[in-house]
C-alpha cells in the first residue's frame, strides 16, 4: 500500500484558511486520494477525495499537484468545530480498503 | 437516516469473556467494514464485506477474533476469549458500492475495556 506523510500537528485561528498538507510519492497511476477526518469521541467522516484534478465540495477544497506526488487539503474558513484530526488516505481502484495513517492533529483557536 | 448503528456503546469485562459486538449499517449499502483503534496502534482495518461476503479478513489479529454478516443489515465482531490488550474502540462503517463507493459512513463505535 503506497503511503502517506502528514504533519503531527498544526495550529489555526478561527475563520482564517487552513492548508492542510499530505506527501504520496509513491502513489500510482490508479490510486485515490482521499480525506477523512475525526472529531474527538467520534468516528472518522469522509471529507473529500479526488483522482488528478482539484475538487470542491461543501467541507473543504482539495489541491492536488500536478505530478500527484503531494496534495493540500483547503478549509477556507476554520471554526472550532474544525478542530480534529485529519487523515490523508491513499486507496487503490480496485480495493475498497481504507489504510488510516497518524494523521494531522488541527487546533484552533478562538 | 440513522446512520451506522453500533452496539453496546460500552462494555467492560474479565479477561477469558466473550464478547459480541454488533453493527447495522446503512441501509442500502453493501460494503462494511470494522476497525479498531489504539493509541499505540492507531486506526486500523480487520475485515470488510461487501454483499455480505468477507472480502479481506487480513488484518483480523488472530484466531480468537471472528467477524459474521449473516444478511445485510447486521454484522457481529466476537472475540472469543478476551484479553486485555483488546481494549479498544471498535467501529463499523458501511459504504454503498459503485460510483459513490469513495465514502465509508462511521458508525459512533464501541468502547471495550478488558480487565
């Protein structure tokens, strides 16, 4: 399974963007990219995927680089309940099989 | 919709106990899965169906773990006999295959505690 390189932590201030970065050198031609993220005493909830071209959704925006070697979660405006952390998942076309790293831990403050 | 539901919530028991835990998933979807997650180990897959088939039990820890879906709305994850490094939270999650198979729905997971 090609695997993925996120931050520990990172820190935000309520309503400014965040960036949320993920290094996948290995990724291949057919993996997704996905993101999911854990609030405190909840399960993880999906939060946006995508293949080679950016994606917006009504969550968060995803940057994928052109080679695909490394992708940017985007949160445009933080708010407290953002705070959780967040996992950068790589998941092959033909598996339905999701591989959780240790994530990124995002803090933010008021 | 309700969601993924899981159940206990809780549950604490003696080393050497079974236990059984239970998941609905949502209704309609065809793909589930259970994880269990560790502060030392993380997030991690034991198994997953879809139709109601084990596709990938590889990550299932040893032969005391045993993962059943019997129809489609109901799964069991038993461990048989317990131990304590087995205290966990444990969830299931469903997705719907096909075209928005991308999104795995969490259910609010199971707390196990061993003693």
């Amino acid at each position: 399974d090609a695997k993925t390189t996120q931050p520990n932590s990172m820190e935000s201030n309520e309503e400014e963007p965040v960036h949320l970065p993920c290094n996948h050198s290995t990724i291949s031609g057919t993996d997704y990219i996905h993101w999911y993220r854990q609030l405190p005493s909840q399960g993880p909830e999906y939060v946006i995927h995508g293949l080679t071209s950016n994606v917006n959704n009504r969550m968060a925006s995803l940057a994928i680089a052109e080679d695909r070697k490394s992708s940017t979660l985007i949160l445009h405006r933080a708010t407290l309940r953002d705070a959780a952390v967040y996992y950068c998942i790589l998941r092959g076309a033909n598996t339905d099989k999701l591989i959780f790293g240790t994530g990124t831990r995002l803090q933010v403050f008021p | 919709d309700a969601g993924v539901i899981q159940s206990p919530r809780h549950e604490v028991t003696e080393m050497g106990q079974e236990v059984t835990l239970r998941c609905k998933p949502i209704s309609g979807h065809n793909s589930l899965f259970w994880y269990r997650q560790t502060m030392m180990r993380g997030l991690e897959l034991l198994i997953y169906f879809n139709n109601n088939v084990p596709i990938d039990d590889s990550g299932m820890p040893e032969d005391r773990f045993s993962a059943k879906m019997p129809n489609a709305s109901f799964s069991t994850l038993k461990i048989q006999p317990s131990e304590p490094r087995d205290s966990a939270v444990y969830f299931c999650a469903s997705s719907r295959r096909g075209l928005t198979a991308h999104e795995q729905f969490f259910g609010p997971g199971t707390r196990l505690t061993v003693l």
